[in-house]
C-alpha cells in the first residue's frame, strides 16, 4: 500500500469531461457515466475544482451520496483558480479558501486526497507550500496530499517531500519519459502514481482520422497549440498526425481481444509503480470498456517492444525534452 492509505481499483475514472472542455455533458449523462465505472468496480475517481468552475466536484459529490462513501475514492485538485499562475498565490490562506469550496461542493467534511493542480515549477521547492499542506492533514480537512505535475523533473522534486502522498502525471504509449526516473522514484518513496491522459485525449482509443473535427468548446479544439493551458495536456502534446500515425503502428500488435484502448491502458497498468490510471469516458459504454483493462493479461514482449520503437522512432524527437 502506498502513501495514500487505501488500496484503489487500477483502473479509475477521470472526471475532466463532466465538467467542461470536451463538449456538453449534461447532468445525467455525467451521472450514468460515474455509476457505470462503479458498477465495474472503479472506486478512485479524479476531479478538480475548476473543472466546470466546481460543476464535476458536485457531480462527483451527488454520485458518492447516492452511492455510498465505502468505495469511492474522490482526488481532487486545487490551485488553478488563480486568475494568473504565480508562486506567490500558493498561500494557506488560499489553500483553506479552495478547500472549503471543494468540500462544499463535494459534501465532504475530510477530502481523501487533494493534488496542487500543475502548479507553476518554483511551488514544488517551498516549504511554506508544504507546511500549509501538512497543517490541513493535521487539521482533518484532508486525509493527504498530492500534486498533479506538467514535468518528470516536478515529480521528482516534490517525490523528495515526506508528505506528498501521490504524483499525477501523464504517461502513456506515446509519453514515455517518466519511466526513466519518475516511476522507480515513487515506488522508493512509497507514493502512488496516477496516469493521467492515458489516452492522449482519445488518439489512443483509434477512433480518430485526418479529418475528425471536434466542437468549439472542446480543448482538442481551442487548445491544439496551448492557447489556454499546457499543449501537453491536448493530445499529451504530439502533433495531431504523427500521433494517428504512432496509432496505426500499434494496430498491429493488437489481440483480438483487445481495442486499442484497452490496449493502451494495459500497458500502462504493466509499468511497476503505477497505482492507477484515469481514463475519462463520455458514456457508459466507454467507462465500462476502460475497466476490461484491469482484467486482461500483461501484454507480450512484441507489444511491449512495438510501443518503445513507436515512441523512440516518431514522438520521443518532438516531446523528450519538453516534459
């Protein structure tokens, strides 16, 4: 067991669709999504306070009353509400303000686990940021802490805290870096890693060609290129065409057991120290094909070897050096 405290299902559910930025959810299309995962035996659910300005945290909230706090797992996040990311913002003040908010909206008097939500480099070095942590864990108003990080080097700094209890970070078929030093790092710490953008915002699931569009308000849209936040975070930041060509080449080490996102998530599952991986899901149907992952076999020495070529071969000159 790690740092956290409670074992959590491998495979878990990640709530940035239900609140915004990939088109319109509505209520209970969001609620049947959460009940689906449930039903499959996801316990850990990831959300965030600025995901639809607190609308996916009250989501998550409604969905744990109704189906009972034993085995759900809620991690939320908090910093981005900041009108401009500034050391200087990661405050005790703050940080009792944006706890507040999310135990409101999540009907919580202790949250089980809060991450600093990608905040900027020079946070990860200060103790006051980390006092302020550990004086809400003393206080019952968290049970521990994490951080949600843009680069391996920020995982690494903040592993070199006793307290933080997780690390989130991208990893995927297409971001292979933390394997490096991040993820043996965490297993010598004794803290969980979440994968996030398990999909590389759905390239991995297959389903995507040249000419697929997507809405205005969806961030595979409005943020190809960083406008509003990190380009890591759209597509793990590989241009949209080498990422359909790295998909192409994984089609063909594929069971005929498997989607390419079972697939992809079974391979993060493979990597030693992963402690679970947040896909999101749109619908039922997707969060209850994400958890056939959990079930299905290691993958092979060929797969495992195809994923390293396509990574080295196609993304690792674009994207190495950048997170």
């Amino acid at each position: 067991m790690t740092r956290l405290g409670r074992e959590v299902s491998a495979v878990g559910l990640g709530c940035w669709q239900l609140g915004a930025d990939w088109g319109n959810v509505d209520e209970s299309d969001a609620l049947a999504v959460l009940h689906a995962a449930a039903d499959k035996g996801v316990t850990f659910f990831d959300t965030a306070d600025v995901y639809g300005d607190g609308r996916s945290e009250r989501l998550v909230g409604r969905f744990r009353r109704e189906r009972g706090a034993e085995n759900v797992f809620v991690a939320t996040k908090m910093g981005r509400r900041l009108p401009s990311q500034v050391p200087e913002g990661y405050v005790a003040a703050n940080f009792e303000a944006w706890n507040d908010r999310s135990r409101k909206n999540l009907d919580m008097d202790t949250l089980d686990l809060v991450q600093l939500h990608c905040p900027p480099t020079a946070v990860y070095s200060s103790d006051e940021v980390f006092d302020a942590l550990d004086s809400l864990v003393d206080r019952g108003r968290i049970a521990a802490y994490g951080v949600s990080v843009e680069t391996c080097e920020e995982a690494l700094t903040a592993l070199a805290r006793p307290g933080v209890a997780s690390v989130q970070i991208i990893l995927n078929c297409l971001r292979l870096k933390p394997l490096d030093r991040v993820l043996p790092a965490a297993v010598s710490a004794g803290a969980a890693i979440i994968a996030r953008v398990p999909l590389a915002s759905g390239l991995l699931s297959g389903k995507y060609t040249a000419s697929t569009t997507f809405a205005a308000d969806d961030h595979r849209n409005f943020n190809r290129n960083g406008e509003a936040f990190d380009v890591g975070e759209t597509f793990s930041g590989v241009p949209y065409e080498v990422g359909l060509e790295a998909v192409e080449r994984l089609r063909g080490v594929l069971t005929a057991d498997q989607t390419l996102a079972q697939f992809a998530l079974r391979w993060i599952l493979d990597q030693p120290g992963v402690s679970t991986v947040i896909p999101g899901a749109r619908n039922p149907e997707q969060a209850r094909a994400n958890t056939v992952a959990a079930a299905l076999p290691p993958l092979d020495a060929k797969a495992a070897a195809t994923v390293r070529e396509v990574y080295d071969e196609l993304v690792r000159p674009l994207i190495q050096e950048r997170w």
